[in-house]
C-alpha cells in the first residue's frame, strides 16, 4: 500500500569531559512529566546505569560470551506479515543503520519503539497531543535518531497520519539520514520566509512509508531569528488540522535557544540523553529550561543491558493501564545488536 497523503490519498552520526553518563546500545525509558521536587527520579536512573555498567565491566570476560548452542534443524513455516512490517533493507539502501523502525521493523530494537509509540498513542487520546519535539541536552546525544524511529513507529498504523519535520536550522540531519535529495525543493526555511508556500507545497510524503517529510531546507545564518518567526506557529497549527502526529527533530536545548522559542507551538518533549555519556550537570541544565509540564520524558542511549534480561515475550516489561496515570508510569527496555544513534 502506498503512503497516504494527509487527506486521505496516496502519493507518488562529542561530548564534554566531566561526570559522564558512555554509549553502547540503548536502554528506552520514557518518564512521566513529574511535578516539582521530583527531578531526583531522572538523576537515580542515570546513577543505576553507571552502577550496572561498573559491574559489568568488571566481570570476567567468560561471563560475557554466551555458550554456542546446537543449530536448529527443523523447518518452521514463515508467515506472511503485513506490508508496514515487511523488511525494507533493499528498499532502504541509502538509509542509516540505526533507523530500525524502517529497516527492520519486526526486530526486537523496533519493538521498544514501538512501545513508545504506545505511549504517545494513549497521550493523543487522552489528552490530544499531536505536536512532539525530540531534543537533547547536547549534540551527538541520538535525537534524530529516535525522532525518524519514533515516526517510523507511529507510521506503521496504516490509518495514521504522520508528519516529521526537521526544525533543526543549525545541523540538520534528517534528510541525510532518510537517504533524501536534500535538492529537491524549498523546506521548512522557504515555508517560514515565504508565506506563499503552503505545507502542501514543502512536505511530501515518503515513496516507501506512510508518513510526510518536510526536511529543513537552505540553513539560514541567523536560525533564531526565522524560529522567532510567527509563520511557525501557522504552518504548525495547519498541520495539526491535517495530520495526526507531528513529530519534530529540534536543536539541542544547551548550546542553543531554539527549544525554548519551539516550545509554544509543541504538546510536549522527549529529551533523549547517551547514558554514561552526557555530562549529568548537562541534562540538569537542559530540563531546567524546558517547561516541566511539557517534558513528557527521557530516553537513554547507551545502556548495555544483556537482551536476555528483556528478549522474550513473557518477561518483556509492559506499560501496566491498572498502574495509575501516564505521569506516573515508567516503562524500560533495551536496543540490542547495535548503536542506535550516528551522529544525531
């Protein structure tokens, strides 16, 4: 099936020295916006992946390599999956590794995507969100990454209309990541300075997924001041009349002001930091810029937990509906296999 159109139809990979928080693989934990005093939560999470990973580092490197075990000779019938979950690598040559919600959207890294897409699902119903900004405390954190992931993922409901923007007018990533001709035509920056330029004439719907685009365009030499620009706060409203989900790549909320002029126009933020990696005094300056009620909640890159500990279905955590309200909810799961962010 070929991508909607929002209307309905079809259409033609750095940080700074300090108390680190290193980067292997990906641990995904979304946390509930929290009221005031609670900021220790995010802290005593970061403090138990540097535990774990001390730990491991300290053990024998026999204890780290799993026993082989017999092949597996009997035959097991494949089933047929559904066009949305089919493997794209062939289709995807010229994508970026790490985006597994495109490239392998039945493995077990796009699964913990789609566990976060669970719950932007239940924020959409319960509470309208559409509009959501993925941002870092710094560069080279995964953002770009987890944004065209966690787009991938909402994609895949084939009644979904999904929109990814590339707000990031410094160094924008999203384009090259896609595999996009960055040459194809004006972006988010012609849309904002021409206000002739509709979104129907700068997002375009991705020929292999059932999601939009709009990639940032020529970068300006003064990004503050086009974001300062009221045409944003209307090409964002015209989305949300028109799609379901937008998701928005944006700069990161430390080196730069950007966030905080973006901020009026998104539902809410999800700050992706690389566990033992990210400077802790970084990711404390970042969510004290950030409105507290629009931080919807963190997700770690970089915590090297064994797959074991969270592979099977049985023991696979899941969001619990009986455990009270989404502010109060933690969900966690690991990325397995491989980095799972490049350079954004």
């Amino acid at each position: 099936m070929g991508p909607r159109h929002p209307r309905g139809g079809a259409r033609d990979r750095r940080c700074s020295s300090g108390d680190e928080i290193r980067h292997d693989r990906a641990w995904l934990r979304a946390v509930g916006a929290l009221p005031p005093g609670s900021m220790s939560t995010f802290f005593k999470a970061l403090e138990q992946a540097e535990h774990e990973q001390a730990l491991r580092d300290q053990a024998p490197l026999a204890e780290l390599v799993s026993e082989p075990r017999p092949a597996t000779t009997e035959a097991v019938p494949s089933r047929a999956l559904p066009a949305s979950l089919e493997p794209r690598s062939e289709v995807f040559n010229s994508v970026d590794e790490h985006l597994v919600s495109l490239l392998a959207p039945t493995s077990f890294e796009a699964e913990q995507y789609r566990a976060l897409r669970y719950l932007i699902e239940q924020l959409h119903k319960s509470t309208d969100l559409s509009t959501l900004a993925v941002s870092s405390p710094t560069v080279a954190d995964g953002k770009t990454t987890t944004a065209i992931n966690l787009a991938g993922a909402l994609a895949q409901a084939p009644d979904a209309r999904v929109l990814l923007i590339d707000f990031d007018l410094r160094e924008a990533a999203l384009a090259r990541q896609l595999g996009l001709d960055t040459d194809t035509g004006p972006g988010l920056v012609e849309a904002i300075l021409d206000p002739n330029l509709t979104l129907d004439a700068v997002a375009h719907a991705h020929p292999h997924l059932n999601l939009s685009v709009l990639t940032a365009g020529r970068l300006p030499s003064a990004p503050y001041e086009v974001l300062k620009s009221p045409r944003v706060g209307e090409l964002l409203a015209e989305a949300r009349r028109r799609y379901d989900y937008i998701v928005l790549d944006t700069p990161p909320l430390v080196p730069v002001p950007d966030c905080r002029i973006i901020a009026r126009w998104v539902d809410g933020f999800l700050v992706v930091v690389s566990a033992h990696r990210t400077p802790r005094e970084l990711l404390e300056e970042a969510l004290s810029v950030t409105e507290p009620a629009k931080v919807l909640g963190l997700v770690f890159n970089g915590d090297d937990r064994r797959r074991s500990r969270g592979h099977s279905y049985a023991s696979r955590r899941r969001p619990d509906k009986n455990r009270g309200s989404w502010q109060s909810r933690l969900f966690s799961s690991t990325t397995h296999g491989r980095r799972t962010t490049s350079d954004d």
